[in-house]
C-alpha cells in the first residue's frame, strides 16, 4: 500500500484543510452562482419528456461535443484535485493515476467504441443482459453500475465541499448539501440530453480555469513561462525525495496495480460506455474517442506541474509536506486551489480556479447519476420487475434514483474514508473487476454464455467487497479489527489492494468466465450473429441496434435514409 493509502485506511479523514482560506469572497462567490444557474438554465432549457433523450440524448451527439462531454464526463474532481493530490503527497506513486487514467482510452478506442455503439443499446447493463440473455446477469451489471455511481460520487461531493469553503466560507457540511442538491436538481430535470449540454460548457470552464491558474502560478513564482508541463522539470531538484524518487511511498507491485486497475475500470465505467451510445455512429464513436482524449491530456499533462508548484509553495508558505505534521488529505484534495492562493494571485482568479473544480466535480455526478438512474428505471423496473412500464413510470423511476442516490452520496460524503483520488480509485477496480471482462468477451468472443458472465462477474464482485471489507471498512466499523498496515487480511491486501484489485483479480474472472463457457453449452446462433454484426464493416442506421440487423437475412441487409434495414425486400424498423 501507499503511505497515503495507508494513512486513509488507519485513521478518520480530516475534513477541513488549514492551509486553504476558507471565508466568503464576494466576486467568486458571484462568479460560482452564476455557473450554477447557467446548468440550471441549460438543464432546463434541453429538459426531458421521453426515455430516448434521458438515456442516450436521442443518439443525436456529434464526435467533437461528444469528446468535450467525455472529457468532462471524465475529468472529475479525481482530475482535477485529486490528481495533483495524490502526486503531491505521495510524489512518484501519483504518476501512475496518469497513466491509468490516460491509457485506458486507447483500449476503448481499439477494442470497444465502435463496438458499443453498434450493439446499440441503452445502458451498460442493458448490453450485458441481452448480449448473455440473462436477467440475472443483468441485475448484477445493474447493481454495480449504481455501487460504482455510490462510490465515485462520494469523492465528487467531497471535491465539491473542499472547494465551496473557499468560495462561500462556511462549514464543510453546508457546502456538500448546496452543491450536491442543485446537482441532484438539474439532473433530474434534464437527464442525458441536457447534462450533455451542460457537460460540453462545464469542460470549457474546468480547462481554461485549470490551465490558467497553472500558467499563473508557473509564471507569477518564475516556475515556467510558456511551457510549465515540461519547465517544472527544473523545479524537482529542490524538493523532497518522497517526491522524485521513484516507489518511495509504494513499490512497484502497488505502482503496477493501480495503473492496470485504472486502465481495466475505465474500460468498463458505464457512465462512460453510455457515452458511445449518444452518437450518431460507430464513426462518430472512434472520433469522439480521439477528440475525447485530446481534450483529457490537456489536463492530465499539466496535473503533474500543478503538483510540483503547490508543493513547493506550500513547502515555502506553510510549513513540511511530508511527515506526521505534514501536509493533510484535506489540503493535498485542494492543492491546485491552495497554490493559486500561496502564489498571491487575485482572489477572483484563485475563485476561477476553485469554479473549475466545483465544474469538474457536477460533469461527472451528471454522467454518474443518468447511468444509475438508467440501471434502475430500464434494466432493473422495466426489463425484469414491469416489462409493461410506460415511458412515465420509467421516468418517475429515474428520477427518484436520482434524489435516493444523491441523498445517500450526501450522507456518506460528510465523513468520507478516503482521498478523492482514492475513492473514486475503488470504483475504477469495481469496474474493472465486474464489468470490463464482459464488454470485451462479450464483444469479441460470440462463445461466451450465459453461465460463464453469471460465474466470472460473482467472482469479481466478491474479490472487490473482500478488498473493500479488509482494507477501507475497519477503520470506520467498530468491530473489525485491523493491523498496523491498516488491513484485516495483510497477505489479501497485498495481493488484491482495494485500490488496484484488478491486477490480479481481472485475469481470475478473464479465466473463470472462459472455462465455465467452454464447459457449458454455447450461446444460441442468435447471438452469434450479433456479435458478428458488432464487427461488420457495413454502416448502420441512427437508430439501428446489432440485433436489429442481424435479424435481417443473418445482418447483410442495406440500410436507407431514415435508419431502417432492407433485406429481400423486407423493411425491419
């Protein structure tokens, strides 16, 4: 495990960082609101009245929009705090966030976008339900697409209260209620539609304010003057070895661990598979991909710089970064905010710096909370509890897993058990454990049944829950006893750390899923052929799902204008 990692696990969370000047300010305060009523605005503006703008924004979204909501959908507080956070504190170990984060977009693009889209479907979860043909594969795909929104919005509504103290003072708890209760809002007001809307303004905010606080802070100190990604290189000499040295707060097991974890989970987010399935076409899905991660590196890049400057002014201003009396959680989850302020720069700027955050952290809850809401009013209400339930009924259930959701995120974010960066990191191993496996052998092996997706997903979910209850609960529940490593089960940690669990876990369910397949009888020639269509050269309509055409003469049908199949003179809608 990390040292901070380790920290999070022995000991409650500090809530509140000192170093930040947490009080009212006027103009940023102003500046915030009005961001706020502009999603509010825009939120109602595209409101929702049927299920196909809800889910999929009525698969209307083109590559370049598609790539900024992807990039906002995608850059949470975990990016935006969370990542200068965690190569803050714990130096080298941090990079591997980058990595992980960065690098899974490229399986995405190869392996899954075109792929995804399509299959044509609505949610995650409805992919695996119909593509294995079972309810209870798909029960199990829904539930942990909300147990995946539950913990990585937790660590949103904790960047949002770190970063609202220093806009509108008060006390940490006012500002997670605010903030999370005009998300939850809006949300439920605009669904898919209009958080695409209000996902593709939210990334030009967090971008430019992002980037601007980092060339002020790398200019205004002399850090760096056009160049601070590859500048702060320089500036690593004069900090401290936990830093710079490579495994000083982890090793490489650890290292390799998170990264993998962090590259298999954002192969199988489902708030960001969605994504594929609001576009107009494969094609629009592999460049909305490629604008998507365009638009991430311009971030993830200069992460790395942020870190360095904070760190050396708060070396400088405030007193040792490491060490028991060291820099805190609560302070490293508000770095970027925190050196813009040690820099001395006007305080309506370090206010657009801190409304980036607050930006960063309501995109993602949006794609988080529309792809839970999803998994409970169309995979779980209307696909196995009312197959006759109106587009009404579907909506009302949404709409309350929205507010049921954010109630509990609330709740759970008011004493949270980790670092943002962190938390939203147990979500990337649930995912990758869970569902990854069954989007890529679903996609790219037609033998892969039903029995063998129920046995390979249980597997994974019980080594993420076992990782969880043996390293994160102990600390918080009274009657779990933990060593000095912070671990019920030191020899599980090491193997499956709650942060990186899918390093060793992924293969187990790769493996479990394959040899209960082969063991079982093989999928029907129905599915088959949709897979194959999956990988057919041939275009399909907007509108159009694989199974749709493969019922079409085995899916070598034309298609015409308005996204129907012809097949020996049939028409298929």
């Amino acid at each position: 495990m990390t040292a901070v990692a380790g920290q999070a696990a022995l000991e409650p969370l500090q809530l509140l960082p000192d170093a930040l000047n947490a009080s009212f300010k006027l103009v940023p305060a102003i500046m915030v609101s009005l961001m706020l009523l502009l999603f509010l605005g825009i939120g109602y503006a595209f409101r929702v009245a049927d299920t196909e703008d809800l889910w999929v924004a009525g698969r209307s979204i083109g590559n370049v929009e598609n790539g900024m909501a992807i990039g906002a959908n995608w850059m949470s507080a975990a990016s935006y705090l969370g990542m200068a956070a965690l190569i803050a504190l714990s130096g080298y170990y941090g990079l591997a966030f980058v990595v992980g984060w960065s690098t899974g977009y490229f399986i995405l693009l190869i392996f899954l976008a075109a792929q995804m889209r399509r299959f044509g479907k609505y949610t995650a979860p409805d992919f695996v339900g119909d593509r294995f043909d079972s309810d209870a594969a798909r029960a199990i795909a829904a539930l942990t697409t909300i147990l995946i929104g539950f913990v990585y919005s937790v660590g949103q509504a904790r960047g949002m209260g770190l970063v609202g103290i220093y806009v509108f003072g008060g006390d940490y708890v006012t500002m997670v209620v605010l903030l999370m209760a005009i998300t939850v809002g809006y949300l439920a007001l605009s669904g898919m539609l209009g958080a695409t809307k209000n996902m593709a303004v939210q990334y030009v905010i967090l971008i430019v304010a992002f980037l601007a606080g980092l060339y002020a802070v790398g200019f205004s100190q002399g850090y760096s003057t056009i160049a601070p990604q590859i500048e702060y290189g320089a500036l690593l000499s004069q900090l401290d070895a936990e830093f710079t040295e490579p495994f000083a707060t982890g090793g490489i097991y650890i290292w390799v661990a998170t990264a993998f974890s962090l590259i298999v989970g954002t192969c199988g987010l489902p708030h960001v598979l969605v994504r594929f399935y609001t576009v107009e076409s494969e094609r629009t899905a592999r460049w909305s991909t490629v604008w998507g991660l365009f638009f991430i590196c311009l971030l993830y890049l200069s992460a790395p710089a942020f870190a360095a400057f904070g760190t050396d002014l708060y070396a400088n201003s405030v007193g040792d970064v490491y060490g028991a009396s060291g820099m805190s959680g609560a302070e490293g989850d508000v770095i970027v905010v925190i050196a813009s302020q040690l820099a001395n720069l006007p305080t309506w700027f370090v206010g657009l710096v801190a409304a980036g955050g607050i930006a960063a952290a309501i995109a993602t809850t949006a794609g988080l909370f529309i792809a839970a809401s999803s998994a409970a009013a169309h995979d779980i209400y209307t696909n196995i509890i009312n197959p006759e339930a109106s587009q009404r009924q579907q909506l009302l259930v949404g709409r309350a897993t929205i507010v049921g959701l954010g109630a509990v995120v609330t709740l759970f974010a008011l004493d949270p058990p980790a670092l943002v960066g962190e938390l939203v990191s147990y979500a990337f191993s649930l995912a990758g454990l869970v569902l990854f496996p069954m989007f890529f052998l679903g996609l790219w092996w037609e033998n892969a049944n039903r029995q063998g997706a129920l046995a390979g997903m249980t597997t994974g979910l019980l080594i993420w829950v076992a990782a969880i209850v043996n390293e994160v609960l102990p600390a918080y529940v009274g009657f779990l006893s933990a060593g000095e490593s912070g671990a019920i089960v030191p020899l599980y940690a090491d193997i499956f750390p709650a942060i990186g669990a899918a390093l060793a876990g992924t293969p187990i369910v790769f493996a479990v899923t394959i040899l209960v397949s082969m063991a079982t009888a093989e999928p029907d020639e129905e599915i088959k052929r949709i897979v194959r269509q999956c990988h057919s050269p041939e275009p399909m309509g907007q509108q159009q799902s694989a199974e749709e055409v493969a019922a079409t003469d085995g899916g070598t049908d034309a298609v015409t204008d308005g996204g129907k199949s012809v097949a020996d003179g049939a028409t298929e809608d």
